[in-house]
C-alpha cells in the first residue's frame, strides 16, 4: 500500500477547524441578523410593504362680495407612479411611454423629481382625460406601483378676471425659495390671486397608509394605521361685484385696455377687467407647449394684466394732481391766470393746446380743469420748477406701486431730476421736458390701477388705502378680516386745496365748457376727467378718471381705452355706465334724456362757434 492511502489524522483535525471557523461565522451572522441588526431589517420589511399616500386638501373657492361663487374646484384623475416598481419593471415604463405619449427623458425628469426616493408615488399627469384612465386601469393588474389619485381642479362659472384670480400648477425646483412651506411637485397659486393667497387658499396635507405586495401591488389599507385627514383651505371673500364686473368685461370687448372701480372709503377693488384676455380656463387644463407659444406671441399681448401692468402717459387726468401741486407750494393762487391763444411759445417751439383757437384770457383754475388748457399747465409747470413738481406730485399715488394684492404690479413713472440727468446729461434737459410732463406727456407713466388709486384720494379729500381684492378670508367656523389693508395713507395736502380740485372737477361733467358736459346725468353728481395720451405707435389712448356721487363718493374709477382718441368719447361713456350700474341708475331713462342734452350741447357750440367767428372778424 502506498504513501497516498494512507490514513493522516493531521488533515482530519484541519477540517475539524475550517467546519467550527464557518459555524462560528454563521451563528455569528444570525445573531447580528435577528438579534443586532433586526430592528433594521424590520424598518426595511416596513418600507417594502408599506407606502405612505398623501391626500391633497380640496383648496379654498373665492367668492364676490355678495357670495357669488367665482372660483370652484372639481375632481379630475392625477397619474401617480412608484419609481421602485419601475426600476424593477422597466416594461411598465414602455407601457405608460405608449400610452401617455410623454417622451422617456420627460417621464424620467417627472419620476426622479423627488431626490432619493424610490418609494414614494410621484405625480406624472395631472387632468387625466377618462380614455386614458380607462385604458391604464385596463393593464393595472400587470403595472403595480400605478395609481391614479382624485386631485381638485379649478372651475369658473362666470368666466371672469382671468389675470386676477390667477391659476395653479405644479411646483417647479427653480420656484421653490417663493414657496417655503411646500415641496417640489405639489399643486399651488402661480398667478393672480392664487399665488398672492396660496398659503391660505392651500390648506394641509393628509397622509394614507396603505400595504403593498412583493412585487408593488396594492393589497389595502396597512393593519394599525389610522389616515390623517386633510384640512380644506381658507375660502376667500372677495370686494368684487359680480354685476359690476360683468359689465366692465363686455363693455371693454373687442377693445385693448383697461378699468378699474374702487370703493375709496375702504379700497375695496369692485371691478378690475383688463383685455385682451384669455379664457379662465386655459390653465385649467395642462397647456401644451404650443399653445403657450401661441398666447406669448399673440400680438394683442393677453398675458398681459394691463390694469396693473400697464403702463401709459396719462394724459391731463394728471392736471388735478398738477394743480393741487401749484395751489399747495403757494407758486400760484386761485387768482393766477394765464392767456390762451392755442399754445404757447417757448424758445423756437410752439407748445400747443389741445384747442387751436384756444381758450382765450385770464383763464384761471377752475377752466383749466373744466375745459383741459394746456397753456395753464405749461406755465404752471415751469413755475413749479422739476424739484416741487416731483416733492407734490409723488404724493399721490405714482412712481411706487400701490401695494394691491397681485403679483407683478408695475410702479409706472413719474420723472425726477435725477432721473432727467441720468436719462439726458446732468442739467442737459430743456423746459421743454418740464412742459410735456406737467400735462401728462412724456417720460411720465401711470397704471390703470395707479389711476384709480387717484381718484379714490381726491374722492376722499386727500388721502387712500391699499387697494385690494380679498375683502375676507373664511375657514369652517369664522370670517377674518386681512390688517394688511386697513391703514389710510395721508398725502399732506391743505384741505382747502383739496376742496378746490374735487370742485374743478365736478366742473368738467356739469360746467358749461366741460369735457364730459354732454354725458351729465341730472341724477348722479360725477366729478371726473377726460384725457387723451399721444401714442407713438398708432391712434391716441383715452382716459378717464371719475368718483361718485359728489358729497359721498361710492365709487372711484380710471377707464384707459388703447388706441380710443378722445377720452370723453371712448373711456367716459364706458365710466358713466359703471356708475349707474353700480349706484342702481336704470340706464333707459339716460338714454331718454340723453337725445335732449346732446341737442342743447350742440346747439351751445354753434353759438359759441358763431360768437367767435364775429370776434374773430
């Protein structure tokens, strides 16, 4: 028998060794398993059977002043997709990419929105049309780690204010520092209204636990948990009129610009329309990327909220605010006056007045409001100086934004000497510039709304509070009334002055030269101004600014018609009816007296013409 064969003990003891080293590291590696360890294996069995669901609250409606619902939500199909089942089943992402007809780099981006997560349902398609909810629950048996979840969707009955109540959507990265309280992909206000509120509109959150199987199927609710329900958000109570509302929409049709009405005892906003526009509606639903480029390039620019983002010369609705200027710093008194020949010369350029025969002598304040002199306002200007004028007139509601409670307002343009030598050259400007701005023209830009604003003061006889378009916030048991908007802002002008100007001004509807005389209504006392702003691109804009009634002003307004050449033409008829509708006036019977006021204002003029044709001669 040979050496191999024969038995060796040493070897036997070897092995002996190896089998106890690997029972050793065995029981060792059970024990860290069930014993160490085990409570961490415990949390990732939860996790693998367990999901966490949130449960969108329903977001609060808004509502008009009188409870009339404006904003409403309904239930449409969210598409929620797991990324783990994904991963796992890369055939259930070429089913939805088949489905969906969204490209894989954007199904990719939606489902790795959330960083670190693979458990967590993430939302893919929001408005789920029903033909394609039917055909994924058709194939859910073989898609787990697919779920559709009911989430509210905003619906308006009257079809109104499109820019100012806003619209929601999906939280994007780049928006979350505006969103402090909410996560990438949650739904939330992203214009008008529904961003300015959406903390309160939002409400929270509630969360569902649900149990799921190896392969991500849901089985039911998860044994043990109870669900956290939701709590809705805050309903707001708007200071909009319905009715009022309703009417400034129709009566601005097929027009470019603007209204806006105001309460000026409160700031209450009761109508505010800017057009074009577009349908509440449009982002409603998810808006492709062609229709979206369809509204940026639309010529009649309907994304823009022209009420308090556009901005125009104001033409001599600016003169009250110029007068209240000269009469405040003491340059001029009620007795100054000027000759008015149709303009006025300065240097080698003829300044001319609105009126070519022009308004002839001693024309003193209260003409220059009622009939709109320019000559008035060029000297005025000039003796007021570019410093008084910009101390005064930024008094008034200009050059700063109002502080309503939209995004994106504008703070429009009111000239300064700084702003001139940065613009021209230090002391390189002419009066020539002092002369343009003082009856509107020029650098100086105002808003529809800051116009509005204006009148509310000088309705009030010298001072404003914020405008605003949420009246209340109301919650399942009480209404809040927002402190934000209860403060007056004094402008420092001598009530005297201020009682000058709101007479002037009660002039140009009922005076006998006035620019809006043919629109008097014997049963209202408007005080009100027209006026015209050169527009380099094509016809004048019309304005009008207005308050009433006279001894206890209910409502304030700026009307601004793009392209509408004369603003007692065009923006004062739009206010008048404003106004009637608001203070319950039945328009027929104006209608009736109208015919007899417009033939007793033109037999006026002919016999004004005839007069001055004999001096004339």
């Amino acid at each position: 028998m040979n050496g191999d064969s024969r038995f060796n003990p040493a070897r036997l003891v070897h092995i002996g060794i190896l089998f106890t080293i690997l029972f050793i590291v065995l029981i060792v590696r059970l024990y860290r398993l069930q014993v160490v360890q085990a409570e961490i294996y415990l949390r990732h069995s939860e996790t693998n059977r367990a999901r966490v669901i949130e449960i969108p609250p329903l977001r609060g409606l808004m509502y008009d002043r009188n409870g009339k619902l404006l904003v409403d939500n309904f239930p449409s199909y969210t598409l929620f997709v797991t990324p783990w089942t994904i991963d796992n089943d890369p055939s259930i992402r070429d089913t939805l990419l088949k489905l969906t007809g969204i490209d894989n780099d954007e199904f990719e981006k939606r489902l790795r929105r959330i960083r670190n997560n693979r458990y967590t349902p993430v939302r893919i398609l929001r408005d789920v049309p029903f033909a394609l909810y039917a055909a994924i629950e058709e194939r859910r048996v073989h898609m787990p780690g697919v779920s559709f979840q009911m989430e509210p969707k905003r619906s308006y009955p009257f079809h109104i204010a499109p820019h100012s109540l806003g619209h929601i959507g999906e939280l994007k990265e780049r928006d979350l520092a505006q969103y402090p309280k909410q996560k990438e992909g949650d739904i939330v206000g992203l214009r008008g209204l529904e961003k300015t509120w959406n903390d309160e509109l939002t409400g929270l959150r509630g969360i569902k636990y649900i149990e799921v199987d190896a392969v991500g199927r849901i089985i039911g609710p998860l044994v043990g948990t109870n669900p956290v329900l939701p709590q809705p958000g805050n309903d707001l109570i708007l200071s909009i009129d319905l009715q009022l509302q309703l009417l400034a929409e129709e009566l601005l049709k097929g027009k470019a610009g603007a209204v806006v009405c105001i309460e000026p005892a409160t700031g209450d906003v009761l109508a505010i329309v800017s057009k074009p526009d577009y349908p509440p509606e449009t982002f409603a639903n998810v808006l492709s990327r062609d229709d979206w480029q369809k509204l940026q390039e639309d010529p009649g620019k309907p994304l823009l909220h022209r009420a308090v983002q556009g901005v125009y010369p104001p033409g001599s609705i600016f003169k009250m605010a110029m007068l209240s200027a000269g009469l405040e710093s003491g340059v001029i008194d009620t007795n100054w006056s000027v000759t008015c020949v149709g303009g006025t010369q300065l240097g080698r350029r003829w300044f001319k007045c609105w009126k070519k025969s022009g308004h002839g002598k001693d024309v003193i304040h209260n003409l220059a409001i009622e009939s709109s002199c320019d000559v008035y306002f060029y000297l005025l200007g000039s003796k007021l100086g570019i410093d008084r004028y910009y101390d005064l007139i930024s008094r008034f509601p200009f050059d700063r934004r109002t502080g309503i409670d939209l995004v994106h307002e504008s703070a429009g343009l009111l000239p300064s000497r700084a702003y001139l030598d940065k613009k021209y050259g230090r002391n390189n400007w002419s009066e020539g510039i002092i002369y343009n701005i003082s009856i509107g023209q020029g650098e100086t830009l105002v808003t529809p709304l800051q116009s509005a604003v204006y009148a509310s003061a000088l309705a009030n006889g010298g001072w404003w509070i914020k405008p605003h378009i949420v009246k209340e916030l109301k919650n399942e048991t009480e209404l809040i009334k927002p402190e934000r908007f209860s403060d007056r802002i004094q402008m420092g002008f001598n009530p005297e002055v201020m009682t000058i100007v709101r007479d002037d001004m009660l002039r140009v509807t009922e005076g006998k030269y006035g620019t809006a005389g043919w629109l008097f209504d014997p049963r209202v006392h408007v005080a009100g101004k027209t006026g015209t702003a050169q527009n380099p691109h094509g016809e004048d804009h019309a304005l009008f600014v207005a308050f009433a009634p006279f001894d206890d002003p209910q409502i304030a307004l700026a009307v601004v018609i793009e392209h509408g050449k004369h603003g007692s033409t065009s923006a004062a008829p739009i206010a008048y009816k404003l106004i009637r509708q608001y203070l319950g006036l039945d328009e027929h019977t104006w209608r009736v007296y109208r015919s007899k006021v417009l033939t007793e204002i033109a037999n006026r003029r002919a016999a004004e013409e005839s007069n001055e044709e004999e001096v004339q001669e």
